[in-house]
C-alpha cells in the first residue's frame, strides 16, 4: 500500500517535470527541438534587425514612410489572412524593399497542431507572400514565438529557418520612453528587436519605432534585415 503511494508520488513528479520541461521548450525564444533557430546574431559589428509581427493592416501607410525617412529596412513578418484583407498594403511593404517573412495564416498557437495543420497554415501564406511580390528568403516566425514538437519538425523537414529575437520592448513596458530605455540599455550587435506596429494607438508605436531608430543610429547602429544580419 506505502508502495503503491510512493510510485504514484514518483509518476505525478515525473509528469510535473515533463509538464515545465515541455512549457519552457515550448515558450523559449532560444531553443527547439528540431532545425534552425535565430534569436540574435553573433558579431562585433553594431548591426541590428527591427522586426515587425502581425498585419498588414492600414498602418503600413505610416510605418513605411517613417522607415524610409531613417533609411531603415525592417522584416515584417505578415499573417496570411491579414494579408488576403490588406494585400496593397502587403504590397506597399514589399515594393519598399522590406524583408517579408511568414507569420501563419491564422496566427493561431502552433502547438500540439497536426503536421497537415501547420504545413497548411504556413504554405497558404507563403503563397500569399509571393503574390504581394516577393521574392526573396521567407524566413517563419511562430505566433506568439511558441513552438513545440510538431512546428519545428515541419520547419526542419522543409529546411526552414525559425527566427525569434532578443529584445522585447512590448513585452516589458508600456510607454514609448519606457521601451526606448529598455530598447538603449539591453541591446548588443547582432540583436533582433521586435515590435508591433500593425494595431491600434498608431501614434504612440510610431513614437517608439522613431525612438528607438533615433536611439540606436546615434550609437552608431546600422539596421539590417534578418536575413542580411544573418549573412554577417
Ligand atoms: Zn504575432
């Protein structure tokens, strides 16, 4: 009987580990289990990427012409439905010489999601993304960066590449002064900064998107985009 109780003891701690095991792979932004993961570069140079998740949605009319008044050039990664309802404005963003990456179709969690799930999920928008135009490396980035078993099989089987990023002023703060000092005081070279400037308060993101571009170019930082930071 004191047996029995202790092996159930075990067993439920066993799973417990598993459960936080599987939770931190699942969530982590510099780990998975299967194929390429991207979260920051490694080099001396002060390069940095500024990515963009989500949309396009009608935002793109003032991001892009804040992006070219810096001679700046960002990833976005675009969400294929939101493309299918904005697709000029996906458009806009490649014809601006933007890098474009796949964000899924639905944004919905890729985890514990059938192989013929994801492999729809994504390649419905790298269909999307093509008819915008593009034409250069599609790199993925999971919804909400989370990724267990099946997503990064998929991705590893296509020879795909994940990118995640290192610095997360949304995340942690919520006024644009607060997000430009936590953008300021962490950075490195190499870092992939993401943000979020597809929804509402357009103002206040296009504030902290300005900041932290003002921010970094007076520290001598050239902004890349993922892929050109990962030729470095
Ligand atoms: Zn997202």
């Amino acid at each position: 009987m004191k047996r029995k109780l202790v092996f159930s003891v075990i067993g439920i701690l066993i799973i417990l580990f598993m459960m936080v095991g599987g939770y931190k792979i699942t969530v982590s932004r510099s780990y998975q289990l299967f194929g390429g993961l991207t979260q920051q570069i490694d080099t001396e140079q002060k390069v940095v990427a500024l990515t963009f998740d989500d949309g396009p949605t009608q935002n793109v009319h003032e991001s892009l012409p804040l992006l070219d008044k810096y001679n700046v050039k960002a990833t976005f990664f675009l969400i294929g439905q939101d493309i299918e309802k904005y697709p000029e404005e996906a458009k806009q963003i490649v014809e601006a010489g933007h890098q474009v990456g796949n964000h899924t179709y639905s944004h919905d969690r890729m985890v514990l999601k059938s192989q013929s799930f994801i492999s729809e999920e994504i390649e419905k928008t790298d269909e999307l993304i093509r008819e915008a135009g593009y034409e250069g490396e599609n790199d993925f980035r999971p919804p909400y960066g989370k990724k267990f078993v099946g997503l990064p099989y998929y991705l590893s089987k296509e020879d795909r590449e994940t990118i995640t990023w290192n610095i997360e002023p949304d995340t942690y703060h919520t006024t644009p002064v607060d997000k430009v000092n936590y953008v300021k005081e962490n950075i490195q070279p190499g870092s992939i900064i993401l943000m979020h400037p597809m929804y509402a308060e357009v103002d206040k993101v296009l504030a902290e998107i300005e900041g932290v571009i003002q921010t970094l170019q007076d520290e001598d930082y050239t902004f890349v985009t993922v892929d050109e930071l990962q030729g470095m």
